[in-house]
C-alpha cells in the first residue's frame, strides 16, 4: 500500500510538471504612467521655483500622462515600442515624452543593442553592447498581467533606484526600455525619482515579427555619446536637468 501511494504522488508530480507552461515567444503590452505633477513638485521644492508658476502649470497639464507600449520577443531578441501617439496627452516636463519613432531591439544572444531615441533636436541610432545592471532579488511576490512575479532592484545613473517585478514563466530575460539580465521576462517597472511606472496589461501568443531597423538620417553613435550629449546641454539646468539624463538613460 506503501508503494502504491509513493506512485500516485510521483504520477501527480510528473502531470503537475507537464501542465507548467513556460513561454518563449510572443507580445506584451506594457503601460506607462508618468505622474508629472509629482515629478514637478520635486523639482519645484528642490530648486526653489515660483510655486505660483507651479501652481498654473499643474492646472494646465494633468496630473498623469499614459503611454502604450508593445515588445515582440523570441528566445534571442526583443522590440519595445510605443504605439500610436495619444494625441490628448499633454506633457508638462520637456523631455519626457516619448516618440512613435522611438524603438529599442535587444539582442540576447551577442547581448547587442538597436535603439532610435530622439532627443530634443538629435535623432540617435544606437548600435552597443546592452547595459548590465546588478540586480538584488527579493522575495516579495506581485500579480502582474496574471503572472506571478517577483521583485528585484538595481540603480542606475549611480543613485537612481529600479525596481522591477520578472516571471520565470517567460523564459526570455528581457523587458521594457533598456532592461535585461534577471531570469526572467520584467513585466513591471517603478523608478520613484522620475515619477514613472510601466507595467504590462497583457500576453499574446503570437509569432512575433522583429524588423532589422536602419539608421536612416539618426545619428549613429554608442550609448554613452547621448549622455554626454545631454549633460553638455543641460549643464545649467539643475534638478530639472537630472531628471533628463536620468530620463535619457532608460
């Protein structure tokens, strides 16, 4: 009798197993919320700014902004992109608001990056290695798009906390902007200091198709050359400045 219970235990594992699905291509939507009137209240406490301009300006612009966003992956890469602009967002901050042309294409398997970002005048076209962050994994657990997730944090640009929420289920270690290398997909970002959060609404399984993008008229540069170009240009910018190159650096 021993026995036979040890079997049916051992059966319902191995049926258990074989019911775990784990992904490896398809779409994500992700949405991005950038809670502007927060960020402006930072800077505006930070630098001292007529609280009366800050006061008109918050009755102009909404408190929140929000973007979609979709990433095609496979085993090897992933292509984030916004969708179609919406055209009622109104953006207070200069600097913050993303472009149709924006895109970036990791490539996992030489851990390469293809990225077009415009920036204030320039249009760049990244060709680099993918960034490497260190990440510190948690225990704490999160329901994301119905996936269980578990969060990690790192920094960026020195001081700038990251936190992020990845599944296992999606065997792809990739996620949205420049993000990468936890053992899993991100479906969840927050970076407080920017007042800015991308979380992922839903799955599709579908047979992603990822273009081979060209430079065009962008200029073709390493991933640093868009932080010097920024910080040379927002030199005497203060707070407001900081949060552009954080920005940038995504």
């Amino acid at each position: 009798m021993k026995y036979i219970f040890l079997i049916i235990l051992g059966c319902a594992a191995i049926a258990s197993n074989a019911q775990t699905t784990f992904i490896t291509s398809g779409r994500i939507s992700y949405e991005r919320k950038f809670a502007q009137h927060t960020l402006m209240e930072s800077i505006q406490s930070e630098e001292g700014m007529d609280g009366a301009w800050a006061e008109e300006l918050k009755k102009i612009f909404p408190k929140i902004v929000t973007d979609n966003f979709v990433m095609d992956f496979n085993e090897n890469q992933t292509h984030y992109r916004m969708l179609k602009e919406n055209p009622d967002n109104k953006y207070m901050v200069f600097g913050f608001k993303p472009e149709e042309s924006d895109l970036i294409i990791q490539n996992l398997g030489d851990e390469t990056t293809l990225m077009k970002k415009a920036l204030f005048e320039n249009e760049y076209f990244v060709k680099d290695s993918m960034p490497k962050y260190e990440w510190k994994i948690t225990n704490e657990l999160r329901d994301i798009a119905g996936f269980e997730c578990k969060k990690a944090i790192t920094k960026i640009c020195d001081s700038v906390v990251v936190v992020a929420f990845y599944t296992d289920q999606i065997m792809v270690k990739g996620g949205p902007e420049s993000f990468n290398g936890l053992p899993g997909m991100i479906l969840g970002l927050a970076i407080p200091r920017l007042s800015e959060t991308i979380y992922a609404t839903k799955l599709e399984l579908v047979t992603p198709v990822i273009p081979a993008p060209v430079s065009g008229k962008s200029k073709v540069v390493k991933r640093y050359q868009i932080m010097v170009d920024m910080k040379k240009g927002l030199d005497n910018w203060g707070k407001f400045g900081k949060v552009l190159v954080w920005s940038a650096s995504l």
